[in-house]
C-alpha cells in the first residue's frame, strides 16, 4: 500500500518548482514524516567557502532564529570540510554525518562548534545530509536534524525517501529557472497583455512554465488550445498537437544550443467554430547567459483573431514608411480581415488590395500575417480604441 504522506511529498515537490512557498510546506511535511526535528536546503559553494539556505523547515523560521542567524552569520566555519565532502558524495542518498566524514560512530566526529550549539540548545543530537543536484560551482544539499538516529522503523521511510529524491533535484533546478524567467520577461508578458496577445514559455516537451494572463484566459478557455494533466500545452485537434510537440522540441534544442532557427506558425482551430488561434513558436536564447548553462525553452506567441480589441498598427506605418493606404489595409490584416472583405470595405478591387498587402509584406519585411500580427504586438504601442460594428472573419494567407 502506498503511503499517503509519501504521496503528498511528491505532489508539493511537483508544485514548488513553480512556487516558492511551497519548499517551506515540503520541508514540513518531510520532516513531520520522518519524525525529525528540523530541515533546510542549502546551496553551499565550497570553493569559496559560501553557504546559504533559501529554505527552512517551521522550527527553525519560528522556534530557531538564532540558529538561522549564526548560521548566516557563517559561524557553522568548522562544518565547511562536511560541505566539501558532499559535494564528492552520489545524489540522492541520505548520508549521515559520521559517513561523510569517513568516520567509525558518532563519537568519533571532528569537532565542531556549531553541532555542540545545536545538540545544547535545540536538542539536535544527530545530523543528515543528502546531496540534490552538483554543479561546478554549487551543490543543492538536504538538511536533516534529529534528536535520535534513524535507525528502525525509520530506516525504511528512508529508504522511501531516497526513491523520490530524484523529484527534489529536478524541482529545484526547475524552480531557479522559473525564478530567472519570471524575473527576466514578466515585464515583457505584462505589456503584450496590454496588446492581447498570449504569450506561454514552454520546455522542451510542452510543459508550460509561464505565461501570461491573455495566455491563461484562452487556455481555461479549452477551445482548440489547452494543458493536459501534466501542464503540457496541447491542441484539441491531434495532427495540431503533434505539430506543437515537434516544433516546440526543435525550437528548444536550438535555443539549448543557442543557434537559430526560423520561427514556425501554424493555425488551431477552434472546436467552437470561431476564428483560428494563429500561433507562432520561437526558440527563446539566453545570449546573455543568465539562465541555466543548457537550457532548452520555447516561447510560443499566441493571437486570438476573434478578440475585439484591435492592435494598433501605428508603428508599423512608420517602421515601414507606408503610404495612407497601405496603412489602412495593414491595419485590417493585422485585425483579422480578409482581402475580400477589405477590398468591399474600402470599395476597391480586390486584386488592388492584394497589390497594396504585398507591398505592405515587403516593406515590414513579413512573410506572413502572423509575422505582421506580431511585429504590431512587438513595438508595444497603445490597443487602439477603434469601435467596431461588424465581426471579423480573419484568413491566414494573404
């Protein structure tokens, strides 16, 4: 039989690598199942002897402070050869303290200042390690303290333990990416939602890991464009799915390769019969190496042609230098018309207006409509405040 609290460890493990509080939660919930008195994750750097904790369990944020401040204090000096040691030590084990150090028995430690601090004051008689993730520069480090030794019963717990320590890991280099792509483009999502248009960041297999609140409101929509249960981006049609997944995998191999490639576009229908969604998937390049070494992300650009509030093109027409009637029809493809429905709007043949968007391509340098819908989102002007009185009904080519 499963164990319910195992369980729950792995499903908040799942979640804190999109949010932050919820480490302090799995920290809580790890050291309430194995029956201990505290946990903290610690990300040493012993080249330079540098240690912080980003996480602690809830003794030492209410009941420990002091420990927490001598801590950060660095007065733990006479545990940086432990530190050293674990970074030599496989992943995703459970070691304690005497096996870290080489040593037979607990008595037989090196001293150390800061355990005698802790064993007087806070009763933590035994000490805990698990290395998570080991970098060139860093290690992510499990924490445990205990009054007794985890022999016993225990020991199977543990053994449980080091089964899904594997998820730990991943979940924390996951979240220091999240935190670096919040950081890095949440400025950028907000002002495209100013402009309507969707904007998801995807790892390579789909999984979505930000997106906007344009993005969000169409994919809780579920017509044509959704996420599965594992918060994968997926079509409602299969062939669309399938396009999604192996162009978003081929993006993101180039961006983890930091190369190009062309953006590719495609439109989703909607089971609901409105206006297709046009999306347009990218490689996202960290060229400024701010991000994880290696990381491979796609971003994805997604315009709903059956929303009502129009992009405004007054950038285009100056980026492009177009004529006042190139400028009229560039506004009308960027919003959705058809060169049917522009020509009988502008009382013009429709060959003409066909003649006038070719010119408008070459001059904005576009070899599509999305091309044209996302350079309008690009120069982040004002949503133009244009009442309209008859609904669109957008076309993909030109």
């Amino acid at each position: 039989m499963v164990d319910r609290k195992l369980v729950e460890l792995m499903a908040v493990s799942l979640d804190a690598s999109l949010r932050t509080d919820r480490w302090e939660e799995l920290l809580d919930k790890l050291v309430d199942y194995l029956g201990l008195i505290s946990g903290v994750i610690i990300v040493s750097d012993p080249r330079h002897e540098r240690r912080v904790t980003p996480f602690q369990s809830r003794f030492i944020r209410e009941d420990a402070r002091d420990m927490l401040q001598r801590f950060l204090a660095r007065e733990d000096a006479d545990d940086a050869p432990a530190y050293r040691a674990i970074q030599n030590l496989p992943l995703n084990r459970l070691y304690a303290e005497p096996e870290i150090f080489g040593c037979e028995g607990w008595e037989n430690l090196p001293a150390s200042a800061f355990r005698d601090f802790q064993r007087n004051v806070f009763g933590i008689n035994y000490r805990f390690a698990m290395p998570l993730n080991n970098f060139v520069s860093c290690a992510d480090i499990l924490t445990l303290h205990s009054a007794s030794d985890l022999g016993g019963e225990r020991r199977q717990q543990v053994g449980d333990l080091e089964l899904i320590a594997p998820m730990f890991g991943k979940a924390l280099r996951l979240h220091r990416i999240f935190s670096a792509l919040q950081a890095q483009f949440s400025a950028m999502l907000l002002a495209l939602d100013r402009l309507r248009l969707g904007t998801v960041l995807m790892l390579e297999d789909c999984t979505v890991i930000h997106s906007n609140e344009t993005a969000r409101t169409i994919l809780h929509a579920r017509d044509g464009l959704r996420l599965d249960m594992a918060q994968r981006l997926e079509a409602s049609d299969s062939r669309a799915s399938q396009w999604l997944r192996e162009v978003v995998s081929e993006v993101s191999q180039t961006a983890a390769l930091n190369g190009l490639t062309a953006d590719r576009a495609c439109a989703i229908g909607r089971p609901s019969g409105k206006a297709d969604y046009l999306i347009t998937v990218g490689p996202l390049v960290d060229s400024v190496g701010e991000l994880e070494h290696g990381l491979a992300c796609a971003i994805a650009f997604v315009a709903d042609p059956a929303e009502t509030t129009p992009l405004s093109t007054a950038g285009l027409v100056e980026v492009g230098r177009l004529t006042p009637a190139e400028a009229e029809v560039c506004h009308h493809l960027v919003n959705g018309l058809s060169l049917s429905e522009i020509a009988e709007r502008r009382g013009v043949a429709r060959e003409t207006v066909k003649s006038q968007a070719s010119g408008v391509m070459s001059k904005l340098n576009c070899r599509s409509r999305l091309d044209l819908v996302r350079l309008a989102a690009m120069t982040r002007l004002p949503i133009d405040r244009v009442a309209r009185s008859e609904p669109r009904k957008p076309a993909l080519e030109c």
